[in-house]
C-alpha cells in the first residue's frame, strides 16, 4: 500500500495530516527545485499557512533536470511524509501542499503555463547557488544560463504573462546567495535583456523580488530512512523527507500578488533579511562547510562525528563566535551568542545523519559569501581569521582530490579548471590564481601577500591548530 489521496484514511492516529480540502484550492505557486530541502521548508510552512486558512497556495514543483522526484510523487498525488527527528525521538506529518511535479525536459511548455496561469502569483526557487548562472564576477554567464536553466522558462512565462495582460508575480529566491532577491533580479533582467528586451521593462516594473533567509538542516533521504517512514505510517512512502525539529525562514515582505500569511505559522517576515542572512551564511553555512572539509580529511562521515571532535569543536567555536559575529550588523534584539549555541545544539543532533561529504559539494559556488566575505570584513578591521584559514586550506585539499577516498570525486562545477591548478602548480601557485590579484576569485578577498602565504603554508598542514 502506498501513501494517497486514496490511503490518507489508513494513517495511524500518531500521524499528523492536513486537513483542508486540496481538491477545492488553485495552484499559486511554481516552485523550481523541489528537492529535500524545499519539502522540508517553504513546502511545509505554506501547507501549515493553509491548514491555518490560507487557499489557493498548492505547488507545482518543477525538476530541472532529472524525472526523479516526479516518479516518486506524481504517484502519491504529490503527497509525502515530512519525519522531526531529533535525540528525543520522531514525529511525523504527512504534507498536502504539493499538487504535481513537472519535469523541464519533458514538459517545458506545462511548466510555461503554469507560470502564466492566471492563478500562479509566486514563482520560487531552491536550485542550489550553481544553477544560477553567475560568471566569476557575479553577472550573467550566458554558457551557464541558456537552455537547460530556469531563464527560458521564466521568460516565456512572463513574456506569456505580459501578453495576456496578467499580473506580474513574485520571483523569490529561496537559496543561500548573499541578497538573493537582487542577485535573481539582476541575472533574469539581463538575460531579458538578450533575449526578449520586451518583457524586460514590464518584469522590472510588475514583478518583485524578495530576499529570503532559509535555515533548516535537511540531510539528504536513505533508503533506511524510507524504511523508517513506511514503518511509521504504515505504507510506503518514496518522497518521505527528514529534518531536525528547528526551522526558521526570514522573508522581506515584498511580494507583487500576494502571499500565503507564513507569519501566521513561524515565518519571519521583515522589511531587511540582511542580518539575519548574514548571520546565517557566516556563521551556520561558514561552520559546516568547515566541518565538512576538516572533518573529511579527519575520518568523520557525519556532522555530528565532527563537531565531538575536540579540534574542530574549538576550531568551530572560535570561526562563529570571534571570526564571523563581529562581522555581522545584528538587528534590534537578534542574539548572536545565542544562536551560536543553538548552531552547536543542532550539529550535535545524533538523529540526523547530515554527511559531510552532502555539504562539501560546490564549494566554489559557496565559499565566497560563506568564509571570503567574512575574512574581507576582518581584513579592514585588522582582525585574524586562524578558523577560516585553516577550513579555506582543507577546502584547496579537497579540490586536489585528498578526500576521493572519503567522499568521492570533487563535486564542483568548477572542478576541471580546480584540478588543472593544481596539476600544474603548488600550493603558493593556486593560491595565487584563485586568491591573487585578478585571480579567478578576484573581488571576493582582497588578500595581502602575507595572507596568502600563510594560506599556501597552511595548505601543507593536515591538521586544524587553533588556540
């Protein structure tokens, strides 16, 4: 038996379920990317906000690439089991906001519609900061953003949109891009721009573009886990999703059409995502990015094997606390200490198997608002960044090919030209031409020649020593 509209009166009463009518409510949002993370997070709040009133807010999600989720959820008619778990114990939810899942290949002209049906008035977007299509100096690469990314689609829906003399909508950027309401803003107009500079205009003034801040840890799903899902809802599940039980989403409260009311069910929205963004990228994204580079040259797997670890806790510790929250501009009554000891709860969660080898993934996409921007800070203050310096050497090991053994093969989209480096050089050589003046990271860090010798040294030294 497997999880439906059909079997949705099979669940046990430990199961927790929504409660409105899916059949009686519109799909108002296209969201692309409807991966674990966004199940987990902008899925659930908005299937909270509508148990709590909100209508006319189902999803359609869109893969960009492969039919993966859509064959696990089309199936169960879009439905999937949302599982809490921490040391305590499990609860679970099952989630009614997904309505389909269409495939870009397959189905571009589905997808087109979705975006101009009169009822669609948010268009959302969790496509890893890679899928972006951002050159080296944060514009618009266009052998990065032709076919195959999400600005073909996006223009034809709202060129669509504009000819029928629709609304425009919210695009809202939900991924981990330092002012990633303007970073889409700015690569979709100038894709406009090239392509159809008809719609530019109209997208410029009829559409919004909110920042967001995301934060919720969402490890990716096992097969043990579906496992765990189907003895806990008695019936299979293929789209089940684990989290930790914290969540928080901080939106700048900026939208074109309208909007589920999030704020009614946890959702922060703010007139600046600023802070608690930075916040969140320095410090969280900063410190598990850390771990992941350092723990997999130490032996760990999980995140929760590195942060015991004595070395990386204090290297942890000192990289949020003396290294990132000075560099954050706080807002009125937001505690940095405390949400640094709420960061060290989280990666201590021995429920969650959070792998390292997950994180390490597209680290040059990541790096550059998660540890560059951070030590840019302290270099104009005059301030030491030991912590970052010793994550930033473990990360130039890990595109070396150190960890292969550990994690697999370098996953990064700029991991031929990485490997090429270092191929043809030593450690001060590639850090030279990423780190340099007019490296390949050029803008990011304006490193002294002192900074970066001690980068290149520290590259040879396999372990974290920081006092």
């Amino acid at each position: 038996m497997r999880l439906g509209t059909a079997t949705l009166d099979r669940l046990p009463a430990t199961v927790d379920r929504f409660g409105y009518q899916r059949s009686a409510m519109a799909s108002g949002i296209v969201h692309f990317g409807i991966g674990a993370f966004h199940r987990a997070h902008m899925a659930w709040y908005t299937d909270l906000a509508m148990e709590a009133g909100a209508r006319d807010w189902l999803i359609t999600g869109v893969s960009m690439r492969s039919p993966d989720m859509a064959e696990r959820l089309n199936p169960q008619d879009g439905l999937y089991t949302l599982v809490e778990r921490d040391g305590v114990g499990a609860r679970a939810r099952v989630i009614g906001a997904v309505d389909r899942v269409l495939v870009a290949p397959d189905a571009p002209a589905a997808i087109v519609a979705a975006l101009a049906a009169p009822a669609t008035r948010i268009a959302s977007f969790t496509i890893t900061e890679k899928a972006y299509g951002r050159s080296t100096n944060g514009g618009l690469d266009p052998a990065l953003a032709g076919a195959g990314s999400i600005y073909p689609l996006l223009a034809a829906g709202l060129s669509a949109r504009r000819a029928a003399g629709l609304s425009g909508i919210t695009l809202m950027s939900c991924d981990n891009l330092a002012d990633n309401g303007a970073v889409l803003r700015r690569l979709l107009l100038a894709w406009l721009d090239a392509h159809d500079p008809a719609t530019t205009e109209w997208a410029a003034q009829s559409c919004s573009f909110p920042a967001t801040m995301v934060d919720r840890i969402v490890p990716a799903t096992t097969s043990g886990d579906l496992d765990s899902a189907a003895a806990m809802i008695g019936m299979t599940d293929a789209g089940a999703v684990f989290t930790e039980p914290f969540s928080q989403w901080v939106v700048e409260d900026r939208f074109a059409a309208g909007r589920p009311a999030w704020e009614t069910v946890g959702a922060s929205l703010v007139s600046d995502v600023a802070p608690y963004e930075q916040a969140k990228l320095r410090m969280l994204n900063g410190a598990h990015s850390a771990l992941a580079y350092l723990g997999l040259e130490r032996g760990h797997e999980y995140v929760h094997q590195a942060i015991a670890d004595p070395a990386l806790r204090t290297l942890v510790l000192r990289l949020m606390r003396a290294e990132a929250a000075p560099t954050v501009d706080a807002a009125p009554g937001q505690d940095l200490e405390f949400y640094a000891d709420r960061l060290l709860e989280r990666f201590e969660n021995p429920a969650l198997a959070h792998r390292l080898a997950q994180i390490a993934m597209d680290g040059s996409q990541k790096i550059p608002q998660r540890w560059l921007a951070t030590l840019e800070t302290n270099r104009k203050q005059e301030r030491n960044c030991p912590a970052i310096l010793a994550a930033l050497a473990a990360w130039l090991r890990h595109v070396r090919g150190d960890n292969i053994g550990r994690a697999g093969a370098v996953a990064d989209p700029r991991s031929g030209e990485l490997q090429a480096l270092w191929a043809t050089g030593e450690a001060h050589d590639v850090v030279q031409a990423l780190f340099g003046s007019a490296g390949l990271m050029d803008g990011c860090w304006n490193a002294g020649p002192e900074q970066l010798e001690d980068l290149a040294r520290l590259v040879n030294r396999p372990a974290p020593s920081i006092s």
